[in-house]
C-alpha cells in the first residue's frame, strides 16, 4: 500500500541542498517542492526554493537540490530545512522538516519512532535510552560519560561518547544527561552544577534530543526546529 512521500536523505552543501526523497510506491504525473532553508551559518538568512517536476515519476527514489546561497555556507554548520510536497497537483501536501550538518557531524533525518529525550528531561545515572531499531542504545555511564553501545550483551562495542569533562568533578559524584531549551547538558547531581554543555548558538529551541537507528545522536524530525527568525509558513 502506497503511503506519504518520505524523507530517505538531505545533504546541505554549499552552494545547495539536497534531499532524496523515498516515494513510497507512489508514481504522481506532476511534483512540486517548495523548500525553507534556514543557515546559522549564514547570519539567519532565510531562502525559500521551489522544484517543480512535470514528468511522471517511476522511480522509487527521487533526488532534488536547491541552491541557498553560494559562498555562504560552510560544512557542518547547523541548516534547518522545511518542505511541502504537492502532488498530481494537490492543494493537501505533505510536509516535512528537520536538520542537518553537513560533512563531518551531519545530523541524520529519521521519521520512525525514535526514543526521545524531551525538553526538560534527565536520563539519569546509568539509565539508556534506544534507538529507533532497537540495535544501540544511550547509557548515562556513572563517571559522567554518555556512550553509545551496540546493543549486544555486554555493551562491549562503544560507538561514541559524549565526554562530560571529568576534571571538573569530584570524586564520586554522580550525573545526569539532560536536554534544556534544546541544548544538552552533563550535570554533576551531587553538586549540582553542569560540567559539560553543547553551545547555545548551534541548537535549536525545544528540539528533543534522540539516538538515530545507526547510533547517532539526532534531534527528533517532527519538532520545532527552527531558529527564532525562520518563517513558520511551512510548518505543520
């Protein structure tokens, strides 16, 4: 059964941006795109995009890019995007959104249903969170340290760690993994004072903090993601 067009990959390089797009079994005679891109890496400036395809699609895969820019973007930089996909047509698009960083860091889209950190939440010591397939999972390790494991016994294949700078600790203090107006925290629970923080300037308000099916950190597709400044017109 044929379902919503949906998101597979987006890529933000400069001068462009591109997102592959899964069909879903869907072959429309005409397509539409319009887009909302969003750069913190570009003084806030937004561009708005439209990609318009009037031949029939067959195939299950459909790539597009847009320019946003060109000389203004650099890799790994924060680009929010925001799209409507009109089909055969339809006044009724699809919408969808998210976040990426290109190069090195990309933040990866994920629809599935991914197991979330929301706003204002802990992952307390030596509690996990797990991805969307069940394979990784998230531990607040009691040193301090967010790691992500194979989900595979033992914890005995390390994937990545969130290193919450010990050396400003003291000895047997315990922690939390927290998310707070988008920005992700290490906090010592014993002493009560963060020892470790993401930047204010390279998050977005309210985002949940999630673990991507491949292991990676990501901020949840289908939340606010915008910076304050971004047009609201494409969101749901």
């Amino acid at each position: 059964m044929a379902g919503p067009v949906r998101i597979k990959k987006a890529q933000a390089a400069d001068p462009g941006f591109s997102l592959v797009l899964d069909m879903q079994g869907l072959s429309p005679n005409t397509m539409r795109v319009d887009f909302v891109l969003y750069s913190l890496g570009n003084s806030g400036t937004t561009y708005n995009s439209s990609v318009q395809i009037n031949n029939k699609i067959v195939d299950p895969e459909v790539t597009i890019a847009v320019p946003f820019g060109d000389g203004n973007y650099q890799g790994g930089q924060h680009m929010c995007f925001s799209a409507r996909v009109y089909l055969d047509g339809s006044q009724t698009p699809t919408s969808l959104q998210g976040t990426v960083m290109a190069e090195s860091g990309e933040f990866v889209v994920e629809e599935s249903a991914i197991t979330e950190l929301q706003d204002y939440s802990n992952l307390a010591m030596n509690n996990t969170i797990q991805s969307a397939d069940g394979t990784k999972v998230g531990v607040m390790q009691y040193d301090g340290n967010f790691v992500v494991y194979e989900q595979s016994g033992n914890y005995n294949t390390q994937l990545g760690v969130c290193d919450s700078s010990n050396s400003y600790t003291t000895p047997g203090a315990t922690y939390e993994f927290q998310v707070r107006n988008g920005r992700l925290f290490v906090r010592d629970v014993t002493n009560n004072v963060d020892v470790s923080a993401s930047d204010r300037n390279n998050v977005f308000q309210d985002a949940p903090l999630a673990i991507n099916s491949d292991g990676k950190i990501c901020m949840r597709v289908g939340a606010d993601l915008r910076p304050t400044p971004m047009s609201p017109q494409y969101l749901p």
